[in-house]
C-alpha cells in the first residue's frame, strides 16, 4: 500500500539553500515541524542553536538545551527543537537576556539581527487575508499562523474594520494586544521577503495591481534614491515615516 501522508525526514542536499548546515558532510537535516511557518522560510530551532549561535557541536547538545527550556520564541518557552521559526520572529536567550529578530537578509534570505529588549516587546505581522465570522465579527489572518480578531459594535457599519490585507499590525508579545497597524499603500517604508531583493528596504512609490497578487508590481525607492520592482507577495511594511524595527547597518 501506498504511504499516506508526507515524508517525516528531510534530507540535507534537499533542504533550503539558505540553511547554514553541511549537506556533503552529514546525510541528513532537521524537518520542520508543522507550525506557523512553511518549510521554505523558517529555520528549525535547533539549526539557530547549533549553527548560527554555536551553543552546541552537535544535534544531542542542541535538543538537550533546547529541552532545558533556555529560548523563547515570540515570549513563549519553545522545548521542540523542530519548532519552525520565521520571518519577523523574536527570539530570547533567557540565560543571557539577548533578544534576535529574524528578518530577511539579502543572498541568505532569513537572518537574525539583534535587537534591544525593549523592541523584543512586539513584532510586525503581515496580514494575510481577512474574513467575517460569527457576530460580524472581523478576524485577521496573519502571516505567522496567529488569528486576531476585531469586535465590532454595529456589523451594518463596521467602523472599527480599519485594517486591508497586506498591510501589518504591530502586535504585543506574548499577549497579542494590538499596537499599531501600517497600511500598504505609497510612502510607506517596506522590506522585501523573497525574490531577488530579498532584504532590500525602500519606500513604496508605486503599487501597479495585476490579475492576481503575485502579478501585481511594486516600484521602491531605497535611500540612495536608486529604483527597483518587485512582486506586491513579497511586499513586508515596517513603518510609514521611518522603520517600526531596527535594521543592520546600512540597509536604510
């Protein structure tokens, strides 16, 4: 009988290119667990533990740290070292108190830039799409699995329904309460999650819609004034007059 389901295991030369693990050397990888982030942009907890902060030479250091209960993830304790982390994601070393975010880097496609702790407070998060539930109710579908729902006093003329797919909320952790919202729309400062400006940050001159999202163009501006398009699927905003987060040296 065929086998039902996916594969449990990945192999190391099928993994993300943008991994920073030894695919000639070791036969296999870390597979994500299901969770708020696909495969293609997230990095398994235990590859940040052993790879990018070399707190660990091998995979059983890794597990037993992560085990021990030593990182947050978005304020929460995350013991699974499969645990998927992704874009805009808050990580903290409790034992060191030092606070990562992970955010798209040019070539590498995710990186962590540190931060202060007191940025490691909130994250930005992408909305994704939006419906109406039970009540007349607004829920918000964001990029990271999270739901977030928006009451409303009278469903005929919902006037707390301020927010439009693809714009970002700034949103408290681990508490959720919302603290901002950044609309897309021109003039707004934006960071590129994919393509071949992955990690680029420019402001938003012009949104030329298409037939469907990944058809839709999107002309930037980036601060030295040079121009570049890219897909409105990779459009991330991070502020209006300037960056809600801090970004490396030299990105704007």
């Amino acid at each position: 009988m065929a086998r039902m389901g996916g594969k449990r295991h990945l192999k190391a030369l099928a993994a993300p290119r943008f991994w920073p693990i030894l695919r000639k050397e070791y036969k296999w990888a870390v597979k994500p667990s299901p969770g708020p982030h696909p495969i293609d942009f997230s990095l398994p907890l235990l590859i940040i533990v052993r790879d990018i902060f070399k707190y660990a030479k091998t995979a059983r250091e890794a597990r037993k740290l992560i085990a021990e209960g030593h990182f947050r993830v978005d304020g929460k304790i995350r013991k699974n070292y499969k645990f998927p982390v992704g874009i805009m994601d808050v990580i903290e070393i409790v034992d060191t108190q030092e606070y990562y975010r992970v955010i798209p880097v040019p070539v590498k496609v995710l990186g962590l830039h540190k931060i202060e702790k007191e940025e490691a407070t909130f994250k930005l998060c992408r909305i994704e799409n939006k419906t109406t539930v039970k009540g007349g109710h607004i829920q918000l579908n964001l990029h990271d699995g999270r739901n977030v729902l928006i009451r409303v006093s009278d469903p005929t003329n919902p006037v707390e329904d301020i927010y439009s797919t693809l714009g970002a909320l700034k949103l408290g952790i681990p508490k959720q309460e919302i603290m901002g919202y950044i609309p897309l729309e021109e003039g707004v400062i934006a960071i590129i999650s994919g393509g071949r400006n992955v990690g680029r940050v420019g402001r938003v001159v012009e949104i030329r819609k298409g037939v469907r999202r990944h058809r839709s163009i999107v002309t930037l501006e980036d601060k030295h004034g040079n121009k570049f398009q890219t897909s409105l699927s990779y459009i991330f905003p991070i502020g209006k007059e300037e960056p809600l987060i801090s970004l490396p040296e030299g990105v704007w």
